[in-house]
C-alpha cells in the first residue's frame, strides 16, 4: 500500500482530490490532516469518510507533534492545507502566515525526516504571478503577488522550492488557476453568486466586473495533480489552467440565465483593494506530459449550478445557521453596499 497524506483534505480541492484519489488508486491508504477551520468541513467527505482505505485526523499542521508523524511515514504528501480566500487575507491576514507559510515550513521539516517520502506536491496558486497584462503567466515569469493571500503563497512556494534546492526534497510546485466545482465553500464568486441567485438575494459583483479569470474544473485539476505524481521532475513547477478565460460580469450573466433569474440582482460594489485584473495561465508544460482539461467550461458550470441546486443541505447551514459566516457576510459586504 501507498501511504498518502493529504492535508487539507476537508476543504473543497483536497475532498475532490481524496474521492478522485481512492476510485483512481486502489494502492493507495489516504490519510486526510485538516484543522477543520470554517472551510473545512467533514460533511465533504462524507461519503468516504468510513472508506477502509482513508484515515481522518482532525489537526494543524502548524503543529508538529501531529503534522510531524503524519509525514514521517508518507509517500506521497499532498499539501493543499491553507487559509484561501483572499477578501479574508485582506479583513486580516494574520492566520494565512501561521497557515501557509508557517504550515508549510512545519510540514518541509518533517518531510526531511521522511525515509520513503518519493513526492511532496506542494499546491501553488497562479495568484503567485500576480496581474497579468498581457499574454500568459509562464513557469518561469517573475512572482509579483499582490494581496496577502497571493503573498503568503508565494512564500510557501518558493521555501518548498528552496527544500527540493538545498534538501533534494522531492518537490514538486503546482500553479493552477481558479476552480469551480461541487464543494466550494459559499464565499468564493461561483458558489455565493449561485447560492444568492436561487434565493433572489442580489450577487455583489466588484468594481466593473471586467476582471477575468482563467477557470479549471476540480476534476481535471485532480487528474493533473495525479500526473504530476507520477511524471513530474522534481524541483520542477508546473501550472494547472483550464483556458476558460472569462470576465466577471460574464461569468455572473451565465450563472443567472441558468438559474432563469434576473439580471437586475447584479448589484455592482465598490471594488477589491488591489484586485487583480486578470489571471491567464500558459500550461504547454503540463500539456507535454499528457494532460488536457476533459471539462467543457459551459457544460462544467451548468453541471456545478445543479450540483448547489440539488444540495441545499450542504451551504443553507453555513450560509443561514452559521454565525460566523453571517458575521464575514457582514464584514465584507454591508460596508459596500
Ligand atoms: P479551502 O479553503 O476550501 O480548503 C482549505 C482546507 O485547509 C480546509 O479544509 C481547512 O480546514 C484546511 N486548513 C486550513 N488551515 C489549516 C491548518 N492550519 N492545518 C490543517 N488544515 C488546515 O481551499 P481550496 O479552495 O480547496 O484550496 C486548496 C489549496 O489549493 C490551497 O492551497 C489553495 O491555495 C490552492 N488553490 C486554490 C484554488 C481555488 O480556486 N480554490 C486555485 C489554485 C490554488
Ligand atoms: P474569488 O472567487 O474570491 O477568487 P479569487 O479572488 O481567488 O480569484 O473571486 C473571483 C473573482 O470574482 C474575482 O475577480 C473577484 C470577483 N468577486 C466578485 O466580483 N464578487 C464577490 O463577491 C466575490 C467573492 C468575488
């Protein structure tokens, strides 16, 4: 048996990542590290949760009396584990350095100690690249992070980085570009625009909503992630794009004509401190190796706009019984609107 830590697992890409991962490998005994902050949840998990080959441990990585052990005796780490959302790094940027960076830094330590460890795949963002004018963010452009967030990823990027360079530590650096899918937590543009929508509650789209994003199906990210296991060189960086570059105020008129509700719950606010314009991802790397995204843009949205009609269970107790959702909702819009 392959002994593969995920951390992060309860969070919307590592649960997809620990359901992709069992079906795809029957070798594999999975163990999920999550903390279980407001983004994780155990309700992603739940139809694997008892699954004879996945192990639950509820932890941070952050500390290394739990995380430590964990890693010693992996394979294969996959290290998805971080504070995600970038409205939040800018309320308050604090736990995205404990997580992502000092997380990070706990988890490189332990690795060395690792005797079977063959990959450490650490999950980038193309946030790390920073505005991108024009063209494609390349493997090898500078990183120019320019929110909290993006920052403290780009720290936990290259300290994995400078691990594989002075440790011979089998790093490997994933770049991917947004993605949308089943088990987003509600906060992110697809799910809260979805979830608003189906309530009549109008959807805050920043500034003039010409920011474009490059989006990815949680699926074949999964798929790349899986490939890079194999056929990845380590040191190496590889970005995960889906080239489905679309602009906000697009992205949001698509998701209200699905949903057959009107363009007047557009509610245009003021915009994002330092909010990126554009992300767009030059994949011919990850493209020689085999990979394509399997997931047309169009039939990917419709199939995850369904995915939240149909599972009202799993966001109406965060977005309606949770107070500290109800809170961040307040924090972050009712001052721009
Ligand atoms: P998410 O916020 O949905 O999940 C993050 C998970 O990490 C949660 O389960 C949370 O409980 C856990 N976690 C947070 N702090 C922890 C800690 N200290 N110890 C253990 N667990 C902790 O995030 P996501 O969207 O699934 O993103 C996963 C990874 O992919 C992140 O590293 C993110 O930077 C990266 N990424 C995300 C996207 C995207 O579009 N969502 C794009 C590119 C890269
Ligand atoms: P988001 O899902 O937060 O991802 P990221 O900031 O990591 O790209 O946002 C995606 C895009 O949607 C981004 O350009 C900001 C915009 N957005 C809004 O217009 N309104 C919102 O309420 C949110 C959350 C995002």
């Amino acid at each position: 048996m392959v002994e593969v830590l995920v951390t992060g697992g309860a969070g919307f890409i590592g649960s997809n990542f620990v359901r992709y991962a069992l079906g795809a490998h029957p070798d594999w005994r999975v163990t999920t590290l999550d903390k279980l902050t407001y983004a994780g949840r155990r309700e992603n998990l739940l139809d694997v949760i008892t699954h004879p080959r996945h192990a639950f441990v509820h932890g941070d990585i952050a500390d290394a009396a739990v995380s430590g052990p964990l890693v010693e005796r992996a394979e294969l780490v996959v290290h998805f584990a971080a504070e995600t959302h970038v409205d939040r790094s800018i309320l308050a940027a604090g736990d995205f350095i404990r997580t992502d960076v000092e997380g990070t830094f706990v988890l490189l330590e332990a690795a060395r100690r690792a005797a079977r460890l063959r990959r450490f795949v650490q999950i980038s963002t193309d946030e790390v690249y920073g505005s991108v004018t024009s063209g494609a963010s390349r493997e090898t452009d500078e990183l120019k992070p320019r929110n909290p967030y993006a920052a403290s990823k780009a720290g936990a990027d290259r300290l994995a980085y400078s691990y594989w360079a002075t440790y011979s530590l089998p790093v490997v650096i994933t770049r991917a570009s947004n993605n949308y899918g089943p088990y987003q937590f509600p906060e992110k543009v697809i799910p809260l625009f979805v979830t608003n929508a189906i309530d009549d509650i109008p959807v805050p789209l920043y500034g003039d909503g010409r920011h474009t994003r490059d989006w990815l199906h949680v699926n074949d990210h999964c798929q790349a992630i899986d490939l890079l296991i194999e056929k990845a060189t380590d040191g190496e960086v590889y970005n995960i794009g889906g080239g489905n570059e679309v602009m906000n105020v697009d992205l949001t008129k698509r998701i209200l004509s699905s949903l057959g509700k009107p363009a007047s719950l557009v509610n245009p606010v003021p915009d994002r401190p330092g909010h990126d314009r554009r992300y767009c991802l030059d994949t011919s790397k990850l493209r020689t190796l085999g990979w394509m995204p399997q997931v047309p843009f169009e039939g990917g949205l419709r199939e995850t706009i369904d995915w939240y009609r149909h599972n009202e269970w799993w966001w109406r107790p965060v977005k309606e019984a949770d107070p500290a959702f109800r809170s961040y909702y307040q924090a972050q819009y009712e001052r721009r609107t």
